[in-house]
C-alpha cells in the first residue's frame, strides 16, 4: 500500500459549528489535505457564549474553541475536530477588531494546533437608537441583509436579543413596537459567521493557514501541523544595542515533539523610538 499524501488524507473532521463554519474549511482541506470537514449535528455552541451577550462568555478563548471542538468530535465520533472562536473589541475608536482563532484537535496523535489571526472589522459595533429610522439606516450603512443585524432591548434591566430578522420592513417594524412599548434599545451587527461576510472571509483564511499547516511535517518527527508557535521579542535598538520589545525572530514547532526553528526578521535593528533606554 502506497503511503497517504499526508496524514488526514481520507480522514473525517467534525467542525463545531452552527453557524455552518465547516463550509469555510471545506475547499482548503479537501485541496491541501484530502480530508472531509462536516458539522457536528445537534451542537449548541451558544453555551459558551453569545456576541449579543445574553450568555456571558466564562472561558479563554482558546479554552471555549477546544471544549467546543471536543464535544464536536464527542457528538460526531471522530477524532479530529475543529473549532474557532471570534471575538470583537472597539480599541480602534469606531473601528472594531476581530481576534480569530481556530484550533485543531487530532485526538489520535495529542495534538492541538491553533491558528489566529486580528483584522479590523469594517463593520462598526452597535448603538443606541431612538427610532425605526436610526435602525434601518445603521443596517443599509453595514450591508444589510448580507451582514446581518440584532435589535437588543431592554427594560425593568431585562435584556433581549432579537436575531434572524432578514427583511428591512420586519427590522423596522420590531424596532417601532420595542421603542413604543418603551424598551431601551441597541441596534448592533450580527457577528455569527454566517450573518457576517468580513467574519466569514476572516475564519476562511484562517482554515486555509490551518491546512497548509496540517499538510506540513515535523522535519524531526513527522508529526503534522509544525508551524508558527510563537514570537521572540528582544530586536537590538540600532542607536544604543538594548534590547526592545519589537520582533526580532519567529518560532515554528512541533505539536508533539520538542523541536522548533528560529527565523530571524528582516529587521536586524529596531527604531530607537520603540527604545526604553533612548526614547524611555
Ligand atoms: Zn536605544
Ligand atoms: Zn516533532
């Protein structure tokens, strides 16, 4: 029997999601790998939290992505399981952030690999809204129905989330009877994957990155998934020599062995701008 082209050639991989994220890993590991990515079926990953916050989310990121990704697999009974975990920051003013990450669980192997990525949204987070009006050009603005809206309403501090509206005139109409029956009310985007084009376009690369990674082999092990592991900071200032926190090098390594590659930058010098002694 010939050798498989790489370890999950012809391998099932349970994608935690219902949001259908396993459509977005589908091509790239079908092309780099030969390995078929399905959804779990009767997942609630809204267990572990909602963007719209009516559960709060309790884990690390990377702690929600691999309890997600190992009750996919528990569900589905495979080995190999993918999850990811996006989240939404406003530190860029009107500009939101987006940290994905995706990680991949290979049971069989004990291997867990995480990829991730940051990208500024295009779309803004939410606002307060004092009529039907406000709510119907926030959503026009966003890219409405593509990128898909929550009206969230509150009053006597309960909250609600109102999702799955497709349609402008049912978004206007659910926002005109919230305010008259004197709710507070947000309007904000709607980050599930399948309600947010950007998001989606942002965990498919990151499922490329992950399969290109998966069809790369430990050079000491065989192991796959070697790849970026970490980051050393520490680049010499160019006027004095210290060390500053910029990147001087990238690490890759090995999910199950110890062995790892250093990869100087281009830079061979930092900017003394970024120097604590020169510029403290
Ligand atoms: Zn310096
Ligand atoms: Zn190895």
């Amino acid at each position: 029997m010939t050798r498989p082209r790489t370890a999950y050639t012809g391998r099932a991989i349970t994608f935690a999601t219902m949001h259908g994220k396993e459509l977005l890993a589908h091509d790239a590991f079908q092309n780099a790998l030969g390995a078929t990515v399905t959804a779990a079926t009767g997942l609630d990953t809204d267990q572990f939290g909602t963007f719209a916050g009516e559960i709060p989310r309790t884990l690390s990121p990377r702690e929600a992505a691999r309890t997600k990704a190992q009750l996919g697999m528990q569900l589905a009974g495979t080995a190999l399981g993918l999850a990811s975990e996006g989240t939404f920051t406003s530190e860029f003013g009107p500009l939101m952030k987006n940290i994905e990450l995706l990680i991949f669980i290979d049971d069989t192997l004990g291997l867990e690999i995480v990829e991730g990525s940051i990208t500024i949204s295009p779309v803004p987070g939410g606002r307060h809204i004092a009529s039907p009006h406000e709510a119907l050009t926030f959503a026009l603005a966003i890219g409405f129905p593509g990128q898909g809206v929550i009206l969230q309403s509150t009053r006597n501090d309960r909250t609600t989330a109102h999702k799955n509206i497709t349609q402008l005139e049912v978004l206007g109409d659910t926002a005109e009877a919230l305010l008259r029956q004197r709710h507070s009310l947000v309007i904000l985007p709607d980050y599930r994957a399948h309600k947010a084009p950007s998001r989606a376009a942002a965990i498919r690369s990151l499922c490329e990155k992950m399969a290109q990674r998966l069809a790369t082999e430990c050079p000491r092990c065989r192991a796959p998934g070697f790849g970026h592991t970490n980051v050393e900071l520490g680049l010499p200032c160019s006027l004095c020599g210290t060390a500053t926190r910029a990147i001087a090098a990238d690490i890759n390594g090995c999910g199950r062995c110890a062995h790892h590659t250093r990869t100087p930058r281009n830079h061979t010098h930092a900017d003394p701008g970024g120097c604590d002694h020169c510029n403290p």
